[in-house]
C-alpha cells in the first residue's frame, strides 16, 4: 500500500519534501494537472541613480578589428 501525501505549511517545507523523498512510495491519484499561466510585463526595471560616493565602473572597450 502507498503512502499518503502529507500536508505542507509553505512552498519551502514542500520543496523540501520532494528533493529528498522517493515520490514512486505515495499515493499520487489524487493529484491532478494544473496550467499557469504567466503576463508579460509591461514595464522596464527601474535604473537607480549611483550613491554618493560610488566610483564609476569602467565599461567594456570595444576591440578594433585590424
């Protein structure tokens, strides 16, 4: 007989379960699929502005072709 699946108090406790145990010893009939489905976003990152004090970073050079 297989095991039943336990019950999780967050993702984390969940994730942690399914690295470690073998998933072929539960019971697995219940489950059934899921789709997600994700948006796009519509807005760039913010870019801040450097703090006070930060040295500039040099940027990548360009190599010429000879």
């Amino acid at each position: 007989m297989k095991k039943k699946l336990p019950t999780f108090r967050s993702d984390r406790e969940a994730g942690e379960f399914v690295e470690k145990a073998d998933l072929t010893d539960y019971d697995l009939s219940g489950l059934r699929p899921v789709k997600l489905e994700f948006e796009k976003k519509n807005v760039n990152p913010t870019t801040r502005p450097p703090k006070k004090g930060a040295k500039p970073r040099a940027r990548p050079t360009s190599k010429t072709r000879s």
